[in-house]
C-alpha cells in the first residue's frame, strides 16, 4: 500500500542498536530540549504533524514529507549526528513498512530485549509531547492509538513480557554475578537517569545492600530519590571521593557529554563501572586505568538467559495480534484517504443533478421518481468506486487521477 497526502508519504527515519553502536546512537540522541526545537522548526518547514522518539537503543522520527531528507536534516542539525553518518548507520522507512515499523517498535518486537514494555511508554510521552506543540492530527493521532492498542493486547494475551528482564534488572545480575559478597561492596550511583533509578531499586531488592551512595548535580532531586529507597547522599563535590571508596560506580546522568574519566579515578582497587547513559557519559580512557572494568549498556543488553527465550515462542501470537490491529488501521487509512475525492465526486454528481431538476422544472417536464433514481445512482456509482478502490489499492492512483481529470474534481476543498 502506498500512502499518498498531496504527493506526501509517511517516512520514518532514524539509527538503532541493529546498525549503529552505541557511541554512534549517542550523537543522534535528543533531551527534551532538543526535541522541541526539532519538532518547532519541523512545523515552521510545513511539516503538519511529527512523532519524535529518542531512547538509549534508538532515534527516530516519523512524519509526512515530500522527502526523507527533510526528517533526516532536522535529525542531523538538532543533534550531534552528521548526514554522512547517518547515510551509513540511519535508515529510511516508507509508508506501509514505516506503519509496520511504528508497531513493530511500539509492541517490544524491535526492542533489544524483546517484549520491553518500556518503549510504549516512551512512545506516549513523544506523542504527548508533539500533541502540545500542535504537532499531531488525525493520522497521527489514529496511528498511535493502535499501536497503544496492540502493545495492551500483546501484553494480555502472550506472555512476552514475562520475568524480570530489563536493562536494569540485567545490569543487577551482571553485578552478582562479578562482584563477590556484593551486600557488603560499596555502590556508588551517580545521577537519576530512569535506568539508573530502576537498577538502583533492584539492587536494594536484590541484593540487600545498605551500602549504597547517591550523587547528582542538583542534590534536592538527589534527596528525594534517596528518600524513595534510603540510600545516602553525598554532594556534587564529593564524586572523586567517594569513587576512591566505592567498588561498583553506576553512571546514568544524561548529559550530552562524558561526566567521568579517568581524571577523577584515583584508587588501586578493582572498580566496575557500569555507563547507563546515552550518550555515554564515561570517558573510555577510564579503561586505560589497570583496575577498572568498563560495561556500556550494548553490553547489558546482549545478556541472554532463560527468561528471554522463554519469550521467543510468543513471537507467533504477538505477530497475529499486531496484523489485526494493524489492518484496522490500514482499512481506515484507505478510508480515509479516498475520502476526499469520493465527497469531490459525489458533490459534482449532486450538481448536475440540480442542474438537470432545475433544468426540467423550467420545462415543467420534473418526475419525483426520476430524482429518487438519480439519488440512488450517485450512491450507487460513488459506492462502487469506494469498492474498487479498496479492493485495487495498486490501481487506486491511476483511477483516481482518471476520475479527477474526467469530472474536474476539486478535491482540496473537500479534504
């Protein structure tokens, strides 16, 4: 099915952990800020209506262009990507395999580990986010309520979202399982990026520790994470000092550059440091220092265990389920893009039909029934076409430029 919007089609473009590593999604990624001024500049271009999604393991924008590069610029000028990079790690997605793509990645099918239920809640908050820039419409709008609407029913009716298996909960038990006697090790977490939180949390659960440090530039926000999960806070100042006391570092600041490196590293005991920021926020020169073992979050994200095969043999269903809510879309979509020229025929054949009554009532030859037949024959015909269009979406261009052309139909006005 090809998608058309006055010559416009729907793209999605974007990098991924399938193409790009993480260093390279880094210079992709948006903040809130960033994402805004995209989606502004986006509308002062003539773009109707943007969906902006920015996580750790992609960047993607979808939107109705005449072109990709359009998306692929403002992705590019908004970020710290550049065009040739993202000609050989982005990719472009059109129209029907965009729509596919959007649930694909709405419903966990996409994400690095399957079933993560998290991505739909980002992809809420962009929609969110985009709805009060004035930035989603009707498509939109339809589009993201049924990959909300697939994501519920995957999540119901399988069990692919089954067993503790997250980034956070895998950087828990990457943490078991390399550190001995982790209970009684000191834990340093320095800021409060979610995933940092989330990992946090699973620690206390999982491990018992009482030992566990909380830093962050703004220290209030720092308090009242500490307060959810009593762990002590130090402040901003202190960050070199309390590395040289810890055994596990968790880095999840968010910022958009490195806030550690090996500069601020002065112990000569073994430190593991786990970087849950993208971009990264720990230099890599850190693994210059003898005693210190870096992990990124790739890393996390390619531990495999029994919960995530486990998940596999629910692919099948969850499949079944996103063709059904998707094909209720795409018979909408068709609708709804045949609409138009469907109200401009069937406007004209009204016309006429006037034309012909007032005709006749000037000659006083008028037959009632002759009205009701002509009444009935518009619906007939425009009903027919509605049919063959659907029915023949290749041919769906071709018939309607015909048709277009034969009647001199004005389908702007009736969009």
């Amino acid at each position: 099915m090809e998608v058309s919007k006055n010559k416009k089609h729907f793209y999605a473009i974007g990098v991924s952990y399938k193409n790009a590593d993480l260093k390279t999604r880094g210079h992709f990624s948006l903040n809130s800020t960033q994402k805004d001024a995209l989606s502004i500049e986006a509308q002062r271009e003539g773009i109707e209506e943007i969906l902006v999604n920015s996580t750790c393991n992609r960047t993607e924008l979808y939107a109705y262009v005449n072109h990709p590069i359009q998306l692929i610029n403002l992705l590019c000028k908004h970020s710290q990507g550049s065009l040739a990079v993202f000609n050989e790690f982005g990719y472009t997605l059109k129209d029907s395999v965009a729509i596919h793509h959007i649930f694909k990645v709405g419903t966990g099918l996409d994400s690095q580990i399957l079933g993560d239920f998290e991505i739909i809640g980002q992809l809420k908050q962009g929609f969110f986010r985009s709805k009060k820039l004035g930035m989603i419409q009707g498509f939109m709008e339809r589009l993201v309520n049924a990959v909300i609407q697939a994501s519920k029913r995957i999540k119901t009716e399988t069990k692919i979202s089954s067993g503790a298996t997250s980034v956070a909960f895998a950087s828990v038990q990457y943490i078991i399982k390399e550190i001995e006697n982790i209970s009684k090790k000191n834990i340093l977490l320095f800021g409060t990026g979610k995933i940092g939180r989330n990992t946090c949390e699973n620690l206390i659960k999982h491990t018992e520790n009482d030992h566990i440090v909380l830093i962050n530039r703004t220290h209030e926000k720092a308090k009242n994470i500490a307060g959810k999960f009593n762990v002590l806070v130090k402040e901003y100042g202190d960050l070199p000092t309390e590395i040289r006391k810890t055994d596990v570092l968790i880095v999840a600041t968010g910022a958009q550059q490195p806030t550690v490196s090996k500069d601020i590293i002065h112990k000569d005991s073994p430190l593991l440091i786990l970087d849950l920021s993208i971009p990264s926020n720990v230099n890599s020169n850190v693994e210059e220092l003898e005693h210190v073992t870096l992990i990124n979050l790739d890393t996390l994200s390619q531990i495999t265990n029994k919960t995530l095969e486990d998940r596999r043999q629910y692919i099948p269903r969850a499949d079944e389920i996103l063709e059904e809510v998707k094909s209720e879309f795409v018979q909408w979509l068709e609708h709804r893009q045949y609409a138009p020229a469907l109200r401009a025929l069937k406007s004209k054949l009204k016309a006429q039909q006037a034309s012909e009554i007032k005709d006749k009532e000037k000659k006083a030859t008028l037959n009632p029934e002759a009205v009701v037949v002509s009444d009935q024959m518009i619906q007939k015909i425009t009903g027919q076409l509605a049919n063959y269009l659907k029915e023949n979406p290749n041919k769906a261009d071709i018939a309607l430029e015909v048709i277009t052309g034969v009647f001199k139909l004005d389908i702007k006005s009736h969009e």
